[in-house]
C-alpha cells in the first residue's frame, strides 16, 4: 500500500513556492512507442492540469479528453505528466499504485494561511500522473459538490499543482489547463509564480463547456487564492459589480485558448453561446483555436468489443449489423423484424441536448416501420415523458431510464441512426462513436456536431449523416424524414453512408499532432 501521509501538516516545516527542490526528483520519459516513422521533433514536455481523468475519476467529456489526449501525445514525441486532485472517490486499485514523492506545506490564502501539499505519483501507458494530496479538500467522495466548497477547493488546487512542478524540478514547456477548475493556474503562473522555475512555461486553457466558469464574489476569491488585487480587473477576472470569474481570469492570462471544435470556437464569441463571456472572448479571439476531439479507438472498436452480440468491420458491417440489431431487439423487448429502422438516443436528459424537440416530435417518428431506443437519465420531464411514450408504444419504443455501459455499445451496434439535436454541443462524443460502429448520426448542426457530420448529398453521393440548422422541431422531423427515405427506398445509398462513417478517422491521432503544432508555436 502506498505510503499515505496525513494532511494535517502540523509540525512540518513551510515551503515557498519558489523553494529549492526537494531531494526527492523525477525524470520523466516518454513510452517506447511502436511506430513505423520517426517520431516528430523538437520533442515536448507537457503538463495536462486538470479535475478529473478515466479512469481515475470521470464525470462528463473531459474525463475522457484529459485520459485519451496526453496518451496520444506521447506517440507525438511528447513528455506528459497529468496532475489532477487526490479524491477519495478514486477506486482503491489505483490508490494502491500510488508512491508518496514527497509533501510540504504551501501559503495559500490573502492572510498567508497555509496548506498541506502532498504528492502521489502513478505512471500508466507511458503518462505519468501526479496526484495532489490534502484531506481538508479532497477527502469528501464526490470531485463537485457545491461552488462554495468548490471555490476554495480549485483555488487551492490551482495553486498546489503549479508548486508541486517547483517541488519535484520539472519544468514543462507547456502547461495545459482544462475547464474552470484549472482557471486560475495561469494567473498565478504569470503572477505568483513568475520568478520561479515553472513561470518560464506557456500556458494553454481549454474550453470543454463554456456553461461553467467558476462565479462567486470578488473578496472570497481574492481570500482564497492569495491573488494581488489588479488581477481583479474588468479586463482580467471581475465579471458585473461585485464577482470575480475564475475562467474569465484563465482565458485573459493563458497565451493560448483552444475549445473542442472550430465551430464551437466561433459560437462563443457570440451572446447567444457566450455565457456572459463573448466580449471577453471576441477581445481574446488572436489566440483562440478550435480543435475537434477524438475518441479512443481501442475501446471503441466494432470488431474487437466484447459487448457485442456479433463483431464487425467496414467489410461485413451490412450483414453483422442486422444480428447486433436482433440481439439489441430482444433484450428490450422490441418487436424483432429486421426491416425495422432503429433510432437511438443516447443522452443526459437535459434541455441542452434538444429534448424538447424530440419531445415534440415523438408521436410521428412512430409510423409503424420505425423503433426507438433512448438511454440516459436527467430532468424528471424527460424521464417521464419517455417512460409514458414507452407504455403507449410498447414493443416499438424502449426507454431505459439509467445509464448502463454495456447497453450504451449495444445501441451504437444495433441501432440505424443515432439523434444528436443538441441546442449546443461544444464537441459530442456520441456522433463520433455511432460512424465508428457504422451507425449513421442525425444531428442539429452547432459546434463539434457540424463539424464532424457532413450532411448527406444525394446527388454528389456524399456526406456521413443527416443535418438541420435552426433550433426547431420541424426541422428535426424533416431531417428524420429525410433519414428514412434513404433508408427504406435507397437502400444502397444508405449502406454506402454506413461504409463512409466507418472508415472516417475520429482518433485521437489527428487532435494530438493539432496540438502539438500549437505547442511548438507557443514554444518553438
């Protein structure tokens, strides 16, 4: 078991953040990777900051960027270390990996009230991980709780990580934050820590949703964080009279701000998207990049997951689709009949994925030759206008209101299409793993949503999905529409776009040598 220090920190003795380094260092490398080309140079050290990662702790899309992303970066010559918070949530096979590499004790707060710092280290497919200890913050089971724990607690961690990078000597030449919880590392890197060894990297924040910023008043933030007052500024962190913005203060200070897609980079930049924040952004717009995410192709991967009822791949997809659809039939007591068109919806039952559209549309998907599948939970207005669209239609709508994994790979194997009608969608995972199981998205176009979907042209006979553009229903119901005409009168037309999905790079190889070209221009 690891060594597992207490958090307390009493009788330890304080350390600044501009403190020699400890005995106790590191050198990281990259893992030997298999390649048929030369790995790319100049090599670059990295350092991903950020509140959760798989498989670790994960709730949402970020989880999964902040694992996927440095792993891809290693096999673009990069050094990457990820630091995240120690949370108690984290399951005990990986607690058990950790090694203690050593603790001090960090000023954090206005009134040079200081914390313990601990570190526990893990290394996995050539990432090392780095994990900030302190049970005043991280000892509860769940990574958020409420803003008023959640201020103090990203405050702290912000500050933690960048004086752990101090402690254990290793300066990267890039430091890329994610999402709020990471916005205060780059005032404090071009701020507190600008006289120490790691004020000499660039910073990079990423925008995974823009929704949440980190909001609450300016003397709690500037309490917490220990922040000298002009960064309270209109132009740096204050937001309206009396707040101060943790995301708002990263995006002003970071040398480089990337989102998860071209379009969603242009969309903020508008009221409409912008969540209070398109001014700031359309000032900062110089060094605001989009780039679409991927998704990792080893679990999701048609011909080698163990959770299908039968394994494909582009060649036998046609035929292998069809017992993947009887197999999903049959589990949820659907009408089994291969001439059945599936649709699936796999979602948060929220108003940002476009339910209400759905909602208002539903009686007329049903028309006797098409079954729906929706999976997820959320608001109580969703869960139970599903259920009661399931007791009506019984054998032709399943909804299964939870959220159960195996069952997620089965729809994406089984199913037709997949509806994406989101409001706003900075990037979506969900289109992007339904063309790697050949299933064909049918999808509003806003963020990553357009730019990964190519709408359907009949007569250049190209495009991977059907689209439609304004917030409507009616809309929705045309692009359906549209959908199943292919679907029951080109039948051809239709497998040629299950072909073209399958065999459209959605990994995380193209995103990864994205951001190292942003890297090498911070840092050539």
């Amino acid at each position: 078991m690891a060594d597992k220090k207490t958090s307390s920190g009493k009788g330890r003795k304080k350390t600044p953040v501009n403190a020699e380094p400890k005995a106790v260092k590191e050198t990281v490398t990259a893992a030997e990777v298999s390649v048929e080309e030369a790995l790319p140079e100049p090599r670059r050290s990295v350092a991903f900051i950020g509140s959760e990662c798989y498989p670790f702790v994960k709730t949402g899309g970020l989880g999964d960027v902040m694992y996927a992303l440095p792993r891809a970066l290693t096999k673009q010559n990069c050094d990457v270390k990820v630091i995240l918070p120690r949370y108690k949530c984290i399951p005990e096979k990986y607690q058990e990996k950790m090694v203690y590499r050593g603790s001090f004790m960090m000023d954090l707060c206005a009134d040079t009230r200081a914390f313990y710092v601990g570190i526990m280290e893990m290394e996995m497919d050539g990432v090392v991980y780095d994990f900030i200890d302190n049970e005043d913050f991280f000892s509860w089971g769940n990574p958020y709780t409420d803003l008023v724990k959640d201020i103090p607690k990203f405050c702290f961690f912000g500050k933690a990580a960048l004086a752990a990078l101090n402690y254990l000597d290793w300066t990267p030449d890039i430091i890329h934050c994610h999402d709020w919880q990471a916005g205060l590392v780059p005032v404090y890197l071009h701020t507190l820590f600008s006289d120490t060894p790691v004020g000499r990297a660039k910073s990079m924040i990423t925008i995974h949703n823009l929704r949440f910023q980190g909001i609450y008043n300016i003397p709690t933030i500037q309490y917490w964080s220990g922040l000298p007052g002009y960064v309270f500024d209109h132009t740096l962190l204050k937001q309206g009279y009396e707040d101060a913005n943790m995301f708002k203060g990263g995006l002003a200070f970071a040398n480089c701000i990337t989102t998860v897609s071209g379009t969603y980079a242009q969309e903020i930049q508008t009221p409409f998207y912008g969540e209070n924040l398109d001014a700031h952004l359309r000032f900062h717009s110089g060094k605001l990049h989009g780039i679409v995410n991927g998704i990792d192709i080893d679990i999701w991967n048609s011909e080698t997951d163990k959770l299908l009822a039968a394994n494909y791949n582009v060649k036998d997809v046609l035929k292998k689709k069809k017992e993947n659809k009887r197999a999903l039939q049959e589990r949820l007591g659907l009408e089994q009949d291969d001439g059945k068109m599936v649709i699936g919806l796999i979602s948060r039952l929220t108003n940002q994925k476009g339910l209400d559209l759905v909602n208002a549309i539903f009686p007329e998907l049903i028309d006797g030759n098409t079954q729906v599948v929706i999976l997820g939970t959320g608001d109580a207005q969703y869960e139970d206008a599903f259920r009661y669209y399931e007791s009506v239609y019984k054998g032709t709508v399943c909804s299964y209101i939870a959220y159960d994994e195996g069952l997620a790979h089965q729809i994406y194997a089984g199913a037709d299409a997949l509806l994406v009608p989101s409001l706003f969608e900075p990037c979506g995972l969900t289109q992007l793993i339904a063309m790697r199981y050949g299933t064909v998205p049918i999808v509003r176009e806003t963020g990553g949503l357009k730019d990964t979907v190519e709408p359907y042209n009949k007569y250049a006979d190209s495009g991977n999905g059907f689209t439609f553009d304004r917030y409507d229903a009616g809309l929705l119901l045309d692009a359906v529409i549209r959908a199943k005409t292919v679907y029951f009168t080109e039948r051809e037309r239709w497998d040629e776009i299950v072909q073209r999905d399958m065999e459209k790079d959605v990994s995380w190889a193209k995103s990864a040598r994205q951001y190292r070209e942003l890297y090498l221009q911070l840092r050539p």
